[in-house]
C-alpha cells in the first residue's frame, strides 16, 4: 500500500489534503489521525453524568446458542 505524510489542522471537523497529492489518490481512502506534538489527545465529550449510551458495545445475537460450562472450563 502506498501512502503519504503531511500536517493539515482540522477546520470544523474537515482536513484539507494539499493540492500536490490530490492526483495520486480518489475514491475511498484510509485516514489515521495522530497529534503533532506530543501533547495528549484531548477527547471531546459533552458536559455533564457520563451515560452508558455514550459507550458502543458489540452486538451479538445469542438466541439459540447454549452454554455448556464443562466445555468453557477446559
């Protein structure tokens, strides 16, 4: 996989990728964000009572499935 690096700030949730690496890339492409300097990435989070919807938690049908413990305990 062929990639590039540069530094963009983020305006209102959008990073522009400078004009001379438009040509080499279009379509759907993989973003890895990481600070600059070595200050700690500061999560934004709404005010107030952390709730429990705030989290994602996988979800896993489990309708028809049983657990046998003898065979876990192995």
């Amino acid at each position: 996989m062929q990639s590039i690096e540069f530094e963009s700030e983020i305006k209102e949730g959008n990073i522009t990728i400078p004009e001379e690496y438009l040509k080499y890339f279009s379509g759907v492409v993989k973003v890895i964000i990481m600070p600059v300097n070595n200050n700690r990435i500061k999560y934004a989070r709404k005010p107030g009572p952390i709730d429990p919807r705030d989290f994602d938690y996988p979800k896993i049908d489990t309708r028809g499935w049983k657990f046998n413990r003898e065979e876990a305990n192995e």
